[in-house]
C-alpha cells in the first residue's frame, strides 16, 4: 500500500457540452459510450468523488476534442466555444476551490480567438487555453496550422495575457492519413494523436514563433507527445554535414522545447517515460494530469503516487509546479 500524494493538480481533464458531445462517441466500443458520455457531462459528481479519493485537489478543466476546431464556420465556432466556455464558468462558480478552466477557442479566425481569450482570462478568470490541434477553416477538408503568419498576433497576445496555451490532440483528417488506411487501430490515443501534435509542436518551435515571443508557454500532453524521446535527434541529424538547420528559428530546437514547453503526465502513466522526460526538460517543466474522461483517474493517480522518483520531485510535479505556473493561491508553498 503507497501513501497518496495529496494536493494534487490536474490540468487535461475534460467535459463536454451538447453541441461538442457526440464528437467523443466514437473513441470508445458502443458498449462503453453510456459511461463516457455520463463522465464527460459530469463535473461535480463522480468526478469530484474520485478527485476527493485520489488527492486530487484541484482540476483545470477543458472542453473535449476535437469541438470548436472542428467547426469550420468560424462564427458558429465562435458560438460554441463562448457557449461552452460560459458553461464551464458557471461550473467553476460552484466550486472554485477544485476546479479552473482553460478556454475553448475559434482559432478559426485569429481576432476572434484574441477576443474570446481576452474575455476568459480577464473576465471568466481562467488560467489559460486549450486548443485541439489544426483547424477546419471554411471547408471540412482543410487543416490550418497554427505556426502561420496570421496567427502571430494570436500568440502575442497570449504572450501578453502570461498564460499558457495548452497544444491538445486530434485526429488527422482522412484525407492526410492515407499512412492509417487499413489500421484504424493506430488513430487516436494509439499513435495518430501524438505524432498529429509533435508534428505541430514541431512547426511552432521551427517557424521561429518563439524568437519572437520568447515569454510565450505552450504545455504538451501524454509526457511530450513522443517529443522528449527524439529530441536530441531532431537538432543532430547527419551531424557531419557541416549545414545550417533548415527551420527559420535561430536556436536549436531543444532550446525551445526547455525554454518555452511543459508537459503533462496525461494518460501516459509509465516511470521510464516519466524519467526520460524529466532527463530531457527538467522535473520543473512536468505537470501531473489524468485525461480524465478518457483515461481513469485511479490509473493517473495510482501510477503517480508510487512512481520511483524523488519525494521532491513527485511534490513538484503533482502541485508546486501547477501552482507556480498558474498563479495559483498556495503558490508559496
Ligand atoms: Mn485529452
């Protein structure tokens, strides 16, 4: 028998409104949707109860995948992502001492993405956005990445607000994932998800986005997305050919990965993977968190609690770093 941490602070764990709800049913067996779908629309039930069992004392919670960035009406994504950020305050309001909230936002069109985080933040007092990968623009077949030039006002005004953007998966398009066809088994949780979100990480940190907004903070989930696994490969490359990288950034990639990235423990409950990650950014820049609905949270927390690392860095990674990096009271512990 381990002894619980408590205090814990989880931060990619998701509900979902009416309007985003059905994008989830299909990553469970049908025999497996009435509990998801109960999970997803509970927050201060179940969810509450196993928070309470598990040391969990607080969850920053965020809408589920892939919602308002599937939307490719970018004034009915707009809508949606207002209704559920809205839904979610309300929620937050009966209980603020447990939960937080990240925005949903229409990155479909970036002044309305400014707009809606600057009302979040400002107004709602959440602690920073969650946004589910690419976004259908205009038709359901395109995938808009976020490292494009219209979106740079975007980030700095995230920079400004000092809160986080938390890069969440999705699934690729069928039409981009012709390397799937015949093994759907790989979509998902399986791989698709993360090889979607290292590609887009990848894409932020090459573009040079962080040369220009270098306060800015994106938090990566599932232990990096494979990230921290590749890094050192990614910058050395057929070392011997004496060539400048060919991403317009000016550091290596790694630098900004350790400068500008944290990551979250989120259904990726593995002490290897949990090592290699805190060797590669530092048990600083690691943020426990479940995935709760999708994951269980006994699993998250069971897994954590016992893990083979230091009393320290457990302390660290389950809540002093959550505190520090969301301004959270408790803050000077
Ligand atoms: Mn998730």
């Amino acid at each position: 028998m381990t002894s619980i941490l408590p205090g814990k602070i989880a931060l990619e764990e998701h509900f979902a409104i009416d309007e985003t709800l059905m994008d989830s049913a299909g990553f469970v067996p049908d025999d497996h949707w009435p509990e998801l779908r109960s999970r997803l629309l509970d927050i201060q039930d179940k969810r509450l109860r196993l928070m309470d069992r598990h040391g969990v004392e607080r969850m920053i919670l965020s809408l589920n995948a892939p919602a308002v960035q599937a939307i490719p009406d970018p004034r009915r994504a707009d809508e949606v992502a207002r209704r559920a950020n809205d839904t979610l305050a309300a929620e937050i309001a009966k209980r603020p001492e447990r939960f937080s909230g990240f925005a949903a936002l229409p990155m479909q069109d970036p002044d309305r993405a400014i707009r809606e985080l600057e009302r979040c933040v400002r107004e709602l007092g959440f602690k920073g956005a969650l946004v589910n990968g690419f976004s259908q623009i205009g038709s359901a077949d395109s995938a808009v990445y976020y490292d494009l030039a219209q979106y740079w006002p975007f980030w700095r005004a995230v920079e400004r607000l000092d809160v986080p953007f938390y890069l969440h998966p999705r699934n690729p398009l069928p039409a981009h994932a012709q390397i799937y066809d015949g093994h759907p088994w790989l979509l998902g949780p399986t791989w698709a998800f993360g090889q979607e979100t290292a590609v887009h990480a990848l894409r932020l940190m090459g573009s040079g986005l962080f040369d220009a907004c270098p306060r800015l903070t994106i938090i990566l989930g599932h232990m990096g997305e494979g990230l921290p696994y590749s890094l050192w490969r990614i910058d050395n490359r057929n070392a011997w050919v004496k060539a400048p990288p060919r991403h317009k950034a000016k550091r290596p990639i790694a630098d900004y990965f350790r400068a500008n990235f944290f990551l979250t423990t989120s259904g990726n409950f593995r002490t290897q993977t949990l090592i290699d990650a805190m060797l590669e950014i530092g048990a600083d820049r690691l943020l426990f968190s479940t995935d709760w609905p999708f994951e269980n949270i006994d699993h998250a927390a069971d897994w954590f609690d016992a893990a083979s690392i230091s009393e320290r860095d457990r302390l660290k990674i389950g809540r002093l770093n959550a505190l520090r990096l969301f301004k959270l009271a408790g803050g000077t512990d």
